[in-house]
C-alpha cells in the first residue's frame, strides 16, 4: 500500500469511543503525520443509563446554544485560531459540523486543502450545509451519493467505503473459551429504531443477541425484541467478542443504504465473524458473497440462510477466516486515510467506483418515442 508524505491535519469531528474522528486521527498519528484535534460539539460520556441520558442533555442544550450569537462566536474563534496556530497542510472534516462560511476562513487563514469525509447514508444529509462550502473534495460511502453529487452538481465527491479498525478491534484469543456472555445463535450491534426492531421480530425463533444503548423512551419494543436486547454499548475488543461470540452476525442495512454499506461490514468482516448482511449493489467489489459474507434478498432467503449455516460450522469459519483476510488487506482506516490524501494530491480519485447501471437517463430511443408523441 502506497504511503502519503507526511503531513501536518487538522482533524474536525468527534472522538469518542468508536467515533469517526478518534479511528482517524489514531490512526493518522500512527502512519506518522501530525495531528491536531478540533472538537466541535459535546463530548459524549461512556456509561450506562445516566451518563446516555446526561449526554443526551447536553447535546440538546449544545444544539439550542450554538444558535446564540455569543456562543457562535466564541466556538468559531476556538477553530481559526486553531487553524491559525496549527497551520496544516490538510483540514479533514470527519462528519459536518462547518458551515460554509467557516471552511472559506479557514482557508483564508491557511494554506491547508480542506476535505470532507461524511460517514452516514443519505438520511443523514440534514441540511447538506457541506455542500456549499470550498471544501478541495468530498467523501461519501455510497457511491450512489457519489455518482449523484457527480452528475447533477459537478462537484468533486469521491467514493471512500468505511473500514474497520485492527488495533482497536481486536481479534480475541483463540486460546480461550469464548465467554458465556457473548455466546449465541445471532448477534448484532447498534442503536435500536423501529426498522431493526420489526426486522428483528422476525427471528424470535433463534437465540438472538442485540447490543447497544437504550432504545428510545417513545420505542415501544415488541416483547420478542425485548428478550433479544441488551441494554451495553460495546466497542473496540468488545464489540469483537461479541461479534465472533454468535454463530451469525445478522447485518440489515438501512433502506436509506442505497448502493453503499455501513460500518458494521467491516467490523463483522474484519474480526473475522461470519456475516449474513442485505445483499447491495456496491457490496460485490468489497466482499464476494458466499465466499467472504454471506447474502440476502428477502425474509425467506434470511430464514433458509440462517437454517443452513448455522448447520454448517467448518463453511462458517471458512467464510469469516476469508473475510478477515480480504478486511487486513484492503479494508482499514490505512487503506482509507492514504486514498485520501492521495486523492488530495491529485494522484488518484477516491476508491474506484463499482459498475453499477445508472437509469438516471432514458434510452435514446425512448426519448425519440417521446419527441414524436409530444409532436
């Protein structure tokens, strides 16, 4: 893997535990460029109820106060002078937080070029406030995104699919016994919302595992649901345990997951879980289904799926040994950082697009169809 030059990057995001902002900038730091890390909200606390709760508090407090005028300014002036002082070679946004005013000072304050990397499906764009700002390129994980943003605005959006991190999750010791705790038929990991919790309605057969915070208060679970949940964040080695503890890691996307997938593929892929995921457009040019994940279309494929493998253990750790390999060699915060920075540079555009039909456009013939009929 080609190694960028090193660099001095600013890093703008979050950096809590399994954040966006804390895999890159660890892991810039460890490809040996210089890091400086600007937060621009609230800091999230790691705990149980309270501490979600209190986190909850204060983002929403946040939310309304970074409205008011004083304490705009007070935030924006924290950031340029920031810039200022750092003067960085690169400014790398990992989600949007900037306005676009703020991008355009910063990049009068310095020579740095100025990138985006926004780690969310479309259902994240909010007020897509990004896309007005001098950023040099935009990153986004579905290249349905991509392809779009290309076509209709011209702008320079790049394919960059999420990854997993290998130092912080870690593979657990094959030498001991996989805990009680972590042991099942199924598992997954990730905030509860009401397509997961009617996706996972339908396997109150199996012994099911779902890790991750407390549901919202309005959520009313279904009681098969309620049996599956465990109320614990995991992450980092966690996480790992908790994903090679289950015989399948069941991955359903969002529908929002248009041709792209989320982070939870590589983390599954790269502990070397097995995985049974929604079967995507983009997925092939990252994992080969049946070799490396293992795929479905629809609740009966699920059922019939999920039946078989968990018959079939020597084919699942084969699939999940696969995955892992495919995952170190291809598929780390590394792998990502350095097609960043070289796109930057010039010297390549983002990860390479998959081959995937564009029906933006009607067929020539059909809009010859349609001239005629409008004469």
């Amino acid at each position: 893997m080609q190694s960028s030059k090193k660099q001095r990057i600013l890093a703008i995001g979050k950096f809590g535990t399994e954040q966006l902002g804390l895999h890159v900038a660890e892991t810039l730091e460890s490809m040996g460029h210089e890091v400086a890390r600007f937060r621009p909200g609230i800091k999230r606390i790691a705990g149980g109820k309270l501490a979600q709760t209190w986190t909850k508090l204060k983002n929403v407090a946040w939310r309304f106060a970074s409205k008011i005028p004083p304490v705009r300014k007070t935030r924006r002036k924290r950031l340029f002078n920031r810039a200022k002082q750092f003067e960085p070679d690169v400014v790398l946004e990992c989600g949007s937080f900037l306005y676009p005013d703020e991008i355009d000072r910063i990049k009068g304050l310095t020579d740095a070029k100025c990138a985006l990397w926004f780690p969310d499906s479309v259902a994240g764009f909010g007020g897509h406030k990004f896309l007005l700002g001098d950023y040099d390129a935009l990153f986004f994980k579905d290249p349905y995104i991509v392809r779009a943003l290309q076509r209709r605005l011209g702008i320079s959006a790049f394919y960059l699919p999420e990854c997993f991190n290998p130092d912080r999750h870690r593979v657990p010791d094959q030498t001991e016994e996989t805990s009680p705790k972590w042991t099942c038929d199924i598992a997954t990991a990730g905030s509860m919302y009401p397509y997961r919790a009617k996706f996972f309605e339908q396997l109150s057969a199996y012994d099911v595992q779902i890790w991750g915070n407390q549901p919202p208060v309005w959520l009313d679970l279904p009681p098969s649901v309620k049996r599956m949940q465990r109320t614990e964040f995991v992450a980092d080695g966690e996480k790992a345990q908790a994903f090679t503890g289950a015989k399948i890691v069941v991955n359903n996307l969002l529908p929002t997951e248009v041709w792209g997938v989320n982070a939870r593929t590589f983390e599954a892929a790269g502990v070397g879980a097995f995985q049974l995921m929604d079967r995507q457009a983009g997925l092939s040019q990252l994992y080969e289904e049946g070799k490396e994940v293992a795929c479905f279309e629809d609740h009966d494929e699920l059922i019939t799926k999920i039946e078989y493998y968990l018959e079939h253990d020597a084919e699942r750790r084969s699939i999940a040994e696969a995955a892992r390999e495919r995952s170190l060699s291809e598929h780390t915060y590394k792998h990502r950082l350095v097609t960043l920075l070289n796109t930057l540079d010039g010297e390549i555009e983002g990860f390479p697009m998959p081959s995937i039909e564009w029906h933006e456009e009607l067929p020539e013939d059909r809009l010859h169809d349609l001239s005629r009929a409008e004469l």
